[in-house]
C-alpha cells in the first residue's frame, strides 16, 4: 500500500496561521495526503501558542512539530506534556517539557514522528541530534515502518549529513527552520525521502517572515526590535513523501508550493 505523507513549512504569524486554516483540506484534497504534519513553532512569531497549535489541528494537521521557539510560550508547557500530536526537539535536555517523538496512528497503519534539533550555528548546546535519532530508532525498531523526521536546523550541510546518516532507516528526512524551499527534494539511494528545507507558510514578501525594513535595518546594526510579520500576499510552503506502508520506503519526493 502506498501512503502520502504532507509536511508543511514553519507556519510564520498571524497571516501563516490564518493561511493554514483556510487552505490546507484543500492541500490536502489536491496532493491526496493521508498524513498531515505541519512546522509551527513560528505562528506566534516567535513561539506557538495552546490556541494556535490547536487551530492547526483543527485545519486537519495530524501532528505538530516545534523547534528553537518550543518554549518561547509558558503556556504551552502544559500540553507539551498532555498532548501526543505535538512535538518538541527530542535532543533538549529531558527536564524540558513534552516529548521529542511519537508513534502515531494513521489510516494505513502506525507511524513513528520524530522531532530533533540541529547544533551547527545555534544558540545552544543540545544533545547530538544523530546519536539521539539512534536511540529513538533502537527503541522502536519494531513499532512502525513508517518513520519521519523533522529536523530542525540552521546548517545544509548538518541536514544533508542527517539524510544521508538516515538513509535507508526512516522513510523521509525534512528539513526546517531556514524558511527557504529548497530544490534539491529526492529519493536517496537506500530509499529515504529528503528536503533540505520545506520553505515557510506566511507572508510572501518578506525575509523569512519578518517585513524586509525591519530586517535589513538589523543588518545595518539597528538595535533588534520586536520582530514584526511583513505584509501583503502569503505562501504556503512544503513536500509530499509517497511512501511504501510496508517496506517503510520512499517512492517519490514532490514540493508543494501554494501562494494567494
């Protein structure tokens, strides 16, 4: 049996979210997903927010993965720990609230969803992301076929190692956090689907989400502000992963791109 599995980039504020809601049953429609995960550690801007990790869900996620902003909200610690479709980085010290992966259920059968965080260029110092998908992967070797990573990380070269370390033990590798689509979605030789980065889903017209003035004013060496979501149309950005329910391998790789 073959299944379709859709991940959607960093969901970026207010416009992100509100785009999401809108459109993704008819993503979904249109690219015959059976399984929905979406990035939505931005949504706040910075940070998620209980409200909005639900209203993700109630457009028709079937989990939600966070990243460096995971605990930018106190309020979301208490459904980090209570609810199993949202994720934070696995690889964060274990005292930090919630979990770094899940074996979900879905209408072909299980599926094992990881969450990991890359080191290269960060501000901090978690575990390492590949011993930690080690782990995870020993402790539920017998649990799921299907096997997903959101890898969330600021280094191409960190996110390609991570495929590659990968390749042949989970079904697809992506990529997040960088906010930019990358061209460079395959299959790889041992049957790994892989996306250096799925792009974003907010504003269009910006830099990673943020409205360019500000941005560039920061690049000029302006005291950082408050960042503020830029204006204007809005793009919905990700990847369909057709995978093998059985074998757990990935046939095909296919961007999604959506802008209104």
């Amino acid at each position: 049996m073959e299944a379709r599995i859709l991940a959607i980039g960093d969901v970026v504020a207010k416009s992100g979210l509100e785009l999401v809601s809108r459109k993704l049953r008819s993503v979904k429609k249109l690219t015959g997903a059976d399984f929905i995960v979406v990035n939505g550690e931005n949504a706040s801007g910075v940070g998620i927010t209980p409200r909005q990790a639900e209203q993700i869900m109630d457009a028709g996620a079937d989990a939600v993965t966070l990243g460096n902003h995971a605990f930018q909200k106190a309020e979301i610690f208490d459904l980090l720990d209570d609810a199993p479709w949202l994720l934070r980085p696995h690889n964060y010290a274990p005292q930090a609230p919630g979990f770094g992966w899940r074996v979900l259920e879905a209408p072909f059968g299980p599926v094992l969803l990881m969450n990991l965080i890359g080191r290269c260029d960060m501000d901090f110092g978690p575990d390492n992301p590949f011993a930690a998908a080690d782990r995870i992967l020993k402790e539920t070797e017998e649990k799921a076929a299907v096997r997903l990573l959101d890898f969330h990380a600021e280094a191409t070269s960190e996110k390609l190692a991570m495929g590659w370390y990968l390749d042949g033990r989970v079904s697809a590798v992506w990529g997040t956090h960088t906010h930019v689509q990358t061209s460079d979605h395959r299959v790889l030789p041992g049957g790994t689907g892989y996306i250096t980065d799925l792009g974003m889903t907010g504003p269009r017209d910006s830099v990673l989400g943020i409205d360019p003035k500000q941005s560039i004013r920061m690049f000029l060496g302006y005291p950082r502000e408050k960042y503020t979501a830029a204006p204007g149309p809005v793009k919905l950005e990700g990847a369909v992963f057709t995978v093998d329910t059985q074998s757990g391998r990935c046939l095909e790789v296919r961007p999604v791109n959506l802008e209104e």
